[in-house]
C-alpha cells in the first residue's frame, strides 16, 4: 500500500469535485483545521478547541487521539499510519507546531 502525506499547516482553500487520493487528503485536512462545533450542519465535525490550552506534550497527545477519532469518524477511507509533528523557524519563534498525518488508503465496501 502507498502511504500518502497530509501536512496540516493552515486551512487550505476548497477544491470541488476532486476524486480518490486529492479528495481524501482534502477532507483530511478539512477536518484537521476545524474546531468541533463550527459547521453549521455538523457540530461534530473537526476537533475539540481545548486542546490547545494544554502543556505541549499533553496537547500533543489529546491532538493525535482527537486527530485519530475525528478522521475515523469524517474520512472512514483513510487509514491513519502516523502523525508526526513539525515546527518551522517562524513556528518555533511563537510557540507553535503543526501536524503531519501519514495514511493509506482503506478499501470501503
């Protein structure tokens, strides 16, 4: 199986009527970037905003299993192999990190 990269650093702009792969990362990073709560017609969708309000390692390892669950839920054709996480320079600098999801594709019957 091929494993696919999805680096989540900004909410990206939307893309319409992409297909296979290019749809999956899409909705990968959709719900990566959205609290939980702030889609009108599913309040579900995305991540719980508490996360960040927690020491690093402890935010670090509440994101991976909210990540985890959430993509599950929202994006059942993927397969999460891994989530990493990165800091640019300019990242460092202000505190921050952003995460980097590995997954294959799964077979949805």
């Amino acid at each position: 199986m091929i494993e696919h990269t999805v680096n989540v650093t900004q909410p990206a702009a939307m893309r319409f009527g992409l297909t296979g792969i290019e749809s999956i990362k899409q909705n990968i990073q959709v719900i990566a970037t959205t609290y939980a709560g702030t889609v009108p017609l599913d309040r579900a969708l995305g991540i719980s905003p508490g996360v960040v309000d927690q020491p690093e390692v402890i935010a670090q390892a509440l994101f991976v299993n909210e990540l985890m669950a959430a993509i599950e839920e929202g994006e059942p054709r993927a397969q999460i192999t891994d989530i990493d996480y990165e800091q640019t320079p300019e990242e460092a600098a202000q505190g921050k990190y952003h995460a980097v999801i590995r997954f294959v594709e799964r077979e949805v019957l």
